[in-house]
C-alpha cells in the first residue's frame, strides 16, 4: 500500500471509459475516514469519449498520519454512474 506524507500533494490519473462519446460527466477521488470525506480532488469534469480516457485527479493528503481508504465516484450528467473504492 502506498504511503504518503501529511498534507503532501499528490495527482491520481485514473483510466476512465464512459459512453456514448459526447457526455458531460465528473469525477472525485476522495479519501475517507470513519465514512467521512476526509480530502477530495473536487469534482473534475470531463466530456466522455466513449472510450478510456485518463483523467487527472488532483489532491492533498490529510495533515493527519493514518490508513484512508480511497474511493474513486464517477457522474454523467450529475447521476452516479460508478463507484470505487482503491
């Protein structure tokens, strides 16, 4: 599992495939602590190409040493389409 500093900055890129091509969708990687969102990239939105596309996920670790676990949610216009956890 990879470690990190506290409140050091990171950037995921996450392989992400939505279809049909042309649709206004978002991502958010977050990290988590008691089902709390402890940090987030943010909702970084991205028009769908119907195939994979990396989508860069900017975020900065909590200033507090620990385990979080990672979720990765993806929108299409505004609905959750899918959700993961790393």
């Amino acid at each position: 599992m990879p470690e990190f500093s506290p409140s050091e900055s990171r950037t995921a890129k996450a392989p992400i495939a939505v279809s049909p091509a042309g649709l206004s969708c978002s991502a958010e990687l977050y990290l988590v602590s008691d089902s709390t969102k402890v940090v987030t990239s943010g909702l970084i939105p991205f028009t769908s190409t119907g195939a994979k596309q990396n989508i860069t996920l900017p975020i900065t670790m909590p200033s507090a040493e620990g385990t979080y676990p990672v979720w990765l949610d993806v929108y299409a216009g505004g609905t959750l389409i899918a959700a993961y956890q790393a």
